[in-house]
C-alpha cells in the first residue's frame, strides 16, 4: 500500500468518523477489542506452551512448532526430563537479550548437566518454506524483509521471491542459544529479546517461540556485567526453580490465558488502530506499523 | 550466543584477522573501533549533559537544542533551580518507557512542586526544518520515515519533500511527557524508552535527547503495576538523588566520557560492520540496518 492509497483510506475512514459528532478519531484498540468475539480468541495450546518458575513469578512461552519443529521437540524433551529445574539465568545483556540455561556448561572447565534423553544439538532450523504457512501479512514496508505478518502468534516474514519463510526477532522473541556453528544449539540454552528488535539476528539463530506472559520478570532483572552481560558470579544467577510443559501440569496450575487470533478480521482491525492512532492523544498518525510494534493482546480466560 | 565459545571466537580473529585468506569477512565493530583517530571522538558537551544520580547510579542524557531549543533551555533551568532534586521515577512501563518527575502532581488531589523560574509548560517542538542540519543519511529503507540518519548522536529522521526533520524514538531516546495537549509538555517530566522503538510517538512527543550513559539502571528498573505502569505506592518510588547539568559539576564529578562522531568516514564503516556482519558466528548478514539498532559508540575519555 503506498501512502497516497493509504492517505485515501485514512480520508475515508475521517469521513465516516466525522458522521458522527465530534472530532475525527479512529478506532482505539480498547474498543477493537471491546468489539471482538469468543472466536477471535484462542486458549494458549497446552502441548506447546511452556511454563517456567522464577523467584519472581512465571513466564509463559508459546513454542513455535510451525518454524522449528524439531528444536520444539527437544526443548519438551529436555522439559519433560527435568533439564530445566535447578538451571538459572546466566546473562542479562542490556538492550539485547535474556538467556537461560546450564551455568555448569560455563564454567572453566566445563561441568554441564547431562542430557538424557534430549539431545544436545540439533541441525539449525532458521527458516522453512512458506507453502503451508497461514501467513496474515502487513502491507507496510520493513527495513529487513520483503514481507512481515503473522503466523498465528508469531511475528514473521517470507521472501515472495523465494518462497522462503522465517520467524522474526521482536521483543519478547524466544531463539536457541548456539556456539559458531549453525547447528551447534539444541535448545539447553534458551534467550528472549527485551530491547529493540535484534533483526540481523534472523535466519542466523533457530527462533522458537515467544513469551506471552511475564516479559516485565524477564526483562527487569538484574544486567551482568560480564563481557556479553553474563553473570560473573554463582550468587547473581537468577535460578529457575521449574520449567513445565502446560499439558503436564495439573489444571488447576496451568495459565488461564488466551490470546487473539491473527487470521481474523478483528485483528486486522486492531493493527489498523495501531498504525493509524487518532486519539486524544496522538496527533499525527504514524501511517505505517512496524511488525515488532504489533502487540499480541492476552487475556485471561472467561 | 555462548559467552565463552564467542570470547575466544573473538580472540582467534583479532590475532588471524590479517592473515586470514579466503572467504569474505567483513570488519567487526571492534575493528572499526580500533582503527578510529582521537579526531573521530568528541566529549560529552557539558553544557547540554544531564547527570542524574538513581539509587543504582548516575544515568547520563545528552540533549539535543538543535531539536527542541526551547525545551532544552528549560530543562537546564527546572535542573539549576534543584527543580528534580528529590523528584523521583513513578512510571516503568514494561517494554515501553521508564518516566520520571513529580510524584507529587500525580496525587489526588495533586500537589505539584512549585517551579520558581522555569516554565511548566512550552509550545511543542515536534519537529524542525530540514534545512540547516547537519544530516548524516542512512541508505536503509525505514518503516516510519522517507528517510532516516543521525544528527551528532542522535537518531533522527526527515522528509525530502516536505523539507521536514525530527528526533526519532528509539531505545535510549528521551522525551518530554505530555498531557492529551500537544503543548502541555514542559521538560518536568521526562521519560526514556526502554523497549522496542515506538515510531509512533514521533512527531507527537518532543524529543530531547539521549541516554548515553546508563541505560541499564534505568531498563531494569521494577516494572509499576499501576495502568501504563506507573507505581502505585509511594514505597515504590525510584528517588532521584539529584540531577545536575555536567558543566555546573566539579571536573571531578564530571563523566569523563567520549561518543562517536556520525558526520565520519569511521561512522559509515561503523554502520556497515552492523548492516552486514559476517563474521565466525553471523552466517547471513542482514544487507540492511533499522536506525535504531545503529549503536552509538561511547567510552572513557583517554
């Protein structure tokens, strides 16, 4: 959409608006969501969601198993063992990314938990075709890629071009740590990005999933001070008491979330109120949205 | 992603990089960096350098008169006048903004701090003419702007065709907080980014400036609970110690701390190590840079 069409639209939208008393003012997304239905929304899918325990709460991470379906294996693997329990937080890197896993694995020497029944590293997973995607795209141009949009949950992009689709870095973005080598990561060290959209990092790194709950106890936590902002001593590690996959927990511990639907009219609609804010506020509407800018709306269940 | 594995990754190439043959790579960062002259650094000009002291430590904020010459002149004023001297941080919205000024204006019924000899309010500076700025262009395609660049440290964008320019708001930007009237902001209240770069706030916020120093005290900072997360008990509070304008300072107490120049031959090949990094661990670079993931070089002064 270039901006004289989209400058047309806005004029359409300013006209109907203005049939109504007052000043031009577009859909805020309080009243998007006010108009949603049940059906636009969906409970999280507790055979991907993740639940991990820190000394200040939850996070709750949706897997991305459309993107990265052997790596979402492992990781239930590696939950499904134990792996997590007792592992901590080892690196706050300011604007960058919060990792999480085996700080034994960082010593000198080295004394990494074991493995047992997961494996350690797996083939890297950085993209896939998009044939057999529902991919809901933005129209707005992207610094990074030729498209951007939404696969379910997940912030993405693909290459019409090339029929190729991948996972993108957004706050919130969770991705597999590895060493040089593409296929040295399996999933035993995980990140999520808690500052500006580390896009370069895109079919570099094999991205999993994303946070839907508890980015504010991720992304407040203490920096390292370490080269990389890893932690420099045992006591400032941040331990993870448990990391669950939902399904196995009991239900009356699992999160009672839900989150918007992509594929749906009403978050078109809601995308629209983020692109073109006209409120009391807002007085120059940006005309253009930034797919890491999208916000995914979360509820707790009715 | 591993710290250890990338520490001695980094080391092999500063000692191979000169002989290394064969397949391209591209200069890192630090390689960029230890090729600069002193020339290709400036220091912090302490008549437009604000030094707040937190709980945590000294956060410094370059302002930028060449975009809001009015608002900059007032801040300097509300900070010689004691104006934030015991003023604390009420507001830490997650992946948002960290807002600072007077709790007091915020009670029901408010009790504002009396200001002495600045002015509460100022008419917005949302934006500039083009003409007379030294520009320094980005060739990237942006999102939100014809056209993106820097303006000494700042990121900044502007319009070709309407001969416009504006501070953008990335991570680390600081804004002057307003009320639903464009021209209800006066520099008392302040607000630094702490997520993903919200454009949308361009051209409807005054810029300011830029956090230069400090940047982690305030992003991890715990998050209010409040709506748009403003603390909601006194007890949570961030106090501000004081802030000081750098040239009011003994020489002692000043931030000794050099930044960048943008208007450089060193600065292009800066943003080219970041736009496309090949390297031992990048194995795609991205062939493009968001102005905001443009980092801005800052260190001790020799």
């Amino acid at each position: 959409m270039n901006g004289r069409t989209r400058r047309a639209g806005l004029l359409l939208m300013l006209l109907a608006v203005s049939a109504m008393p007052g000043p031009a003012r577009a859909e805020t997304m309080a009243e998007v969501l006010a108009a949603s239905a049940a059906a636009d929304w969906r409970p999280l899918d507790p055979d991907r969601t993740l639940v991990m325990t820190l000394p200040a709460g939850l996070v709750v991470i949706e897997l991305a198993p459309a993107f990265a379906p052997n790596h979402v294996a492992n990781i239930k693997a590696l939950v499904r063992e134990g792996y997590f329990d007792g592992l901590a937080v080892t690196r706050v890197q300011d604007g960058f990314v919060v990792q999480w896993g085996d700080p034994g694995a960082l010593k000198s020497p080295p004394r990494p938990r074991p493995i047992r029944t997961a494996r350690a590293t797996l083939p890297a997973e950085f993209e896939r075709p998009a044939a057999g995607l529902a991919f809901t795209p933005l129209p707005d141009r992207d610094t990074y890629a030729p498209q951007t949009g939404f696969v379910d949950a997940l912030p993405a992009a693909r290459d019409p071009a090339t029929g190729v689709a991948w996972a993108v870095h957004c706050y919130g973005s969770v991705g597999v740590g590895r060493d040089l080598d593409a296929d040295s990561g399996g999933g035993g060290e995980l990140y999520a990005v808690i500052g500006h959209a580390p896009r370069q990092l895109d079919r570099n790194i094999t991205v999993v999933g994303r946070v839907v709950a508890g980015m504010d106890r991720l992304a407040s936590l203490p920096r390292g001070t370490g080269p990389l902002g890893f932690y420099e001593q045992d006591s400032q590690l941040v331990p993870i008491t448990r990391v669950r996959l939902m399904a196995d927990l009991p239900p009356a511990e699992r999160p009672r979330l839900e989150v918007l639907r992509t594929d749906t009219a009403i978050f078109t609609r809601l995308v629209e109120s983020r692109r073109n804010r006209r409120d009391d506020f807002y007085k120059r509407p940006a005309g253009a949205i930034d797919v890491c800018n999208v916000p995914l709306p979360v509820r707790p269940l009715p």
